[in-house]
C-alpha cells in the first residue's frame, strides 16, 4: 500500500507540474486498482474509456526511471488475490477523496486570504482572513440555497 501511496503522489504532483487535467477517475477504484497492477508488472485491466491508461502507464515508466528501487515487484503468493486488491483500492479511493473533502474549506479561505492580500494590500492583516471568511461562508451558502432550490423542483417533478 505504500508503493501504491507513493506512485500516486508521485503522479499527482507531476499531473499539477504539466498542468495536465486530472481525471475525475483518479478518485476511483479503478484507479487504485490499476495502480497496484502496475505494482505487480501486470497489465491494467481497465476497459472504461475514460480511464487515463496510457498516461498513468506513462508516468509509471518515468516514475521508475527516477526510483528504480520503487519498482522491485512486490512479492505475491496465492493469498494475494483480486478481493484483497480490491478492497484496498476502494479504502484508498476513499481516503483520498476524504482528504479532497475534509480540507477543502481551510485551502480555499486560505487561497481566498492570499488573492485579499494581493488584490487589497492597503488592508490591515486580520481583515484579509475575515474577508476570505466571510466570501467563503456566502459563497457555500449561495450554493446551499441552490442545492434546496434544485431538489424541491425534482421533488415536485416527481410528484
């Protein structure tokens, strides 16, 4: 699971170095999954369409070519099977999605608190981060309001 942790911070980081899109999959199953496969010089397995196969192979071969020792096979007997693989690739497609989610609102006020601070030099320190509070709180309310709004009309659709 570490190997497997380390590729994809490895892949992450260079996705936002290229300024190359994330694909929504990441935070997936799948992508864990094929994730350990390459671990284990397997081919991905993956037949969804919008799966980055090739990219992720791509990165894996330069992830390798930069840690030669991050790609010693792991060793497998019978006891590893495709359950276990895939029990542990759910766990991590959920962590890193808890993690995106747990933390979302304290790096977004922060990014708000350093856009204040450019945009708005001339204001004292403590109103940039009341500023970016306050913008972050509307904003979520905002969206709550809309989220309300979207499900009374399909609940009155339904009805």
């Amino acid at each position: 699971m570490l190997k497997a942790t380390l590729f994809t911070l490895y892949y992450l980081h260079h996705k936002f170095l290229t300024d190359d899109p994330l694909s929504p999959m990441v935070f997936h199953q799948t992508f864990f999954y094929s994730v350990f496969q390459l671990l284990l010089n397997r081919e991905i397995s993956s037949k969804n369409r919008y799966f980055p196969k090739e990219g992720l192979v791509q990165a894996y071969q330069q992830y390798l070519q930069e840690f030669p020792t991050g790609g010693r096979p792991i060793a497998s007997d019978a006891s590893m099977e495709a359950k276990i693989l895939s029990i542990t690739a759910k766990s991590m497609a959920v962590t890193f999605a808890n993690n995106l989610v747990e933390n979302f609102e304290s790096r977004y006020i922060e990014y708000l608190t350093l856009r204040f601070r450019e945009l708005l030099p001339g204001l004292p320190k403590k109103q940039w981060s009341k500023l970016a509070r306050h913008s972050y709180d509307s904003f979520a309310a905002e969206t709550d309001v809309q989220c309300q709004r979207r499900a009374f009309l399909q609940s009155s659709i339904r009805e």
